[in-house]
C-alpha cells in the first residue's frame, strides 16, 4: 500500500513538473491559433497563464507537498524494513527517483511538444489554481512582504509574455540558425519598432528641404516644380519658417493648363500658385511613427511638415519614410539619391555620409551603435566629442573609430568608420 502511495505521489510529481514547463515554454501565438480553431484545451491554457505568479505559486506548491510526502513515506517504509540505516537508502533511491521520473523526464517530454501538452494539462491545473487559491494568496503575501525588505515590488498586472520580445528573440535566433535572410529579419524588426520610435528620428531636416518661394514669377515656380525630383513641395512667404501651402506638381500643371486654355499663355503670368495649393499639415516631432502611418492613412494623405514645442519647422515626414524603415530604401527613376551602398576599404573603414542616421547603418551592418542621444552618425560625433570637430579629427568611442573625412561649415560631411580591433580581412568577411 506504502509503495503504492509512493508510486502516485512521484507521478503527481511528473504531472506538476511537465505542467509547468509546458505552460511556460508554450507559444501563446500558437495555443491562440490552436483556441480560434476551437481546441478548448488551448483556450484553457491562454487563461491559466494570464496569471502568472499564481500558476506558478499553485504548480509548485503541489508539486512540493508530493514530492515532501513521497520522501517521507519512503522514509518510513525503508525504516521499518533496513532499521536505521534506512533513512540513508531511502535518500538516495528517493533522489534517483524523483530526478528521473518526476523531473527530467515529464520536462524533456514537455519540452518536445509544449503546446499538445499545455493543452492537456491546462483544465486540471486550471482547478486546482482554484482549490488552493488561499494558501497561494497567503505565501504570495509573504513573498511580497520580503521581496519588499529589499526594495523590490511584484506588480500582478505585469504580463511576464511579451509578443513583441517573443517575436524578436525567435527572428535574432532563426537568423543565427540561417533559416531568416537578414533582410526578412530587418523588415520584421522594423515594423515591430514603429511604436517606439518618433517623427524625428527619420525626418528630412528643414536644412535639406526643398522648398518654392510665393513671390517667385510663375515661370520660375514652375521650372523648379518641374526639375525637383519630388512631387509635393512646401510654399512659403517671406522666410522658409513661414510655410503657407504645399503644392503637387500634378495640381500646378492642371492648373497652368487651365489658365493657357482660357485665357492664353499671357495669363500665366498672373497665375497664383497658391490657389492650386494644398493647406500644409504639421505633426510634433514627437509623435510615434505607427501612429503617424494611421493619421497618414486616415487623412489620406503623404505628406506633413515636422514642427517642435515651440512651433518652429524641424523638418519633413511622408509616408514613404515610415515604410522606409520596414521594408528598406525605396528608389525609382527620378530618385536623385541612391542608397549608400557600405564596402569596406583595404584598411577596414567605411566611408559614410554624416548625415546617414545611426539606425540605418546599424541594420546595414548589424553594429550597435547608441542612438540614444543622436539620430545621425554626425550628431554622434559631435555629441560624444562634445564640439564640432575639424577635418582630420580621430576618435574612439563605443567600441568603433571614427575619422572627420570633410566638413562643410559647421556640418561633418562624411566620416571613415571601423569596429576597433577588427582586422581588413574580418571587415570584408562581413559583408
């Protein structure tokens, strides 16, 4: 009878270690593919594990009280026939027992097929979460109550299952397996970051905005609309601060026509380009860039003038900058600049523009480098050197070397790069 008590309690045992691992190392994408197709098993399992700390604090409650009760039975068993010298065997056949058949094997089982068995086990565990639903609330009191000597707080809200980290971690190891292109895990990673990243990291700077000036004859307008590699551009008056429209190329064209047709080409002379302009649309610059895409979509439009706290244009966004960021550099014929394409020279170094955003040439080149404090690799320099360097200028900082190749006013231009102490050879293996 003993020996059979002792029998079920390691199989008690078996059942709350694989329970657990299961619960735990399951995909909750999965068991939530499994539940829309209708497995309950699978629904149950997503319920039970809401609550984390309370799954684990009821697992591993039953599973010591069994594995206690085992112990103390066998104990008693081997006394009883090998007198004291018992107590000593029954440690040692108990641990060889418990290790095999109650840990090691249930979780290497649980490990193999963690949805099939989540799905399985997830009802019982489920009720007996709320059989000894007290004494877990009990001992997760007392291990509040130390964990708060320390400085510490267990927050219950907190959901220990991230689907953005999960997704993350499982692309960076099927990367390293190979079985993911770096391209398929850039545009991945890229779309899961929209939602911490702002306008301004990716804006196109006011300085480089191109831009059409009201007053300028219409001839003049629409020479420059017509040579602009862009089809939308901002119209101002007085100073470029001071935007007052956006105008689309087709709109202007349209619009000329109209007034060559009425009225003959003397009319164009008179034409006002801000009656084919459209109101400009200004976003902080400190709005998340997933939420961009949805008030671009929304509004149905491409194009917004990037301004700060105080009002002032910072720069430009369009929608084709935020899908940049997923799917890569989009170019057609009338791009006039090409993506930087990053080689190595015969010393290691790569030669970039400064104003090439860290975030770029960190997916170029799977660096690490801080885009804590800078957006561009030239902001970078100029932060960490804490002055704007001349040209020839050489520091090291974050593990990399950096070299001023040129500088144009008081804007670093273009910089020579390398990992410090990676060799030519490693720097074109790389690529």
């Amino acid at each position: 009878m003993t020996v059979a008590a002792i029998l079920v309690l390691l199989g008690l045992s078996g059942f709350f270690s694989g329970s657990e691992t299961a619960l735990t190392a399951s995909s909750r994408a999965k068991l939530r593919a499994r539940a829309d197709r209708g497995d309950a098993g699978a629904q149950a399992a997503l319920s039970v594990t809401e609550d984390s700390e309370r799954l684990i604090g009821s697992i591993l409650l039953g599973n010591n009280v069994v594995n206690i009760l085992a112990a103390s039975l066998a104990t008693a068993l081997f006394t009883r026939i090998f007198g004291s010298g018992g107590v000593a065997l029954a440690t040692l056949v108990m641990t060889l027992l418990v290790l095999i058949f109650s840990e090691v094997l249930p979780k290497t089982y649980a490990i193999l097929a963690p949805e099939d068995l989540a799905s399985r086990v997830a009802r019982p565990v489920r009720a007996l979460t709320v059989v000894i639903a007290p004494v877990v609330a009990v001992v997760r009191m007392i291990v509040r109550g130390i964990l708060a000597l320390f400085g510490l707080r267990s927050d219950s809200g907190d959901h220990v299952f991230s689907v953005q980290e999960e997704i993350a971690g499982a692309l960076a190891i099927g990367h390293s397996s190979g079985t993911v292109q770096k391209e398929e895990r850039d545009r991945l990673l890229g779309a899961l970051d929209l939602g911490d990243r702002s306008v301004e990291e990716i804006m196109l700077h006011r300085s480089r905005i191109e831009m059409i000036d009201a007053e300028l004859p219409t001839q003049e307008i629409i020479d420059r609309v017509l040579k602009s590699p862009h089809t939308r551009l901002p119209v101002y008056r007085g100073e470029r601060e001071n935007v007052i429209g956006v105008v689309h190329a087709k709109d202007l064209l349209r619009g000329v026509s109209r007034i060559v047709r009425e009225a003959g080409e003397a009319g164009v002379e008179g034409f006002d380009v801000l009656s084919v302009s459209m109101p400009p649309y200004f976003v902080p610059e400190t709005t998340p860039l997933d939420e961009q895409m949805r008030e671009f979509l929304a509004r149905r439009t491409h194009f917004a003038l990037v301004v700060d706290e105080y009002g002032s244009l910072r720069g430009l966004i369009t929608l084709e900058d935020i899908l940049e960021e997923i799917v890569g550099e989009i170019t057609d014929e009338h791009d006039t600049e090409a993506a930087q394409i990053l080689t190595p020279n015969a010393a290691g170094d790569y030669l970039v523009e400064g104003a090439m955003t860290i975030r770029d040439l960190n997916r170029a080149l799977d660096w690490a480098l801080p885009d804590d404090e800078a957006n561009t690799i030239a902001g970078l320099v100029i932060h960490m050197a804490q002055c704007i360097p001349t040209q020839g200028q050489v520091f090291s900082f974050h593990g990399y070397r950096f070299e001023v190749v040129s500088r144009r006013e008081n804007r670093l231009t273009r910089l020579r790069i390398r990992p410090l102490g990676e060799t030519p050879a490693q720097a074109m293996a790389d690529q």
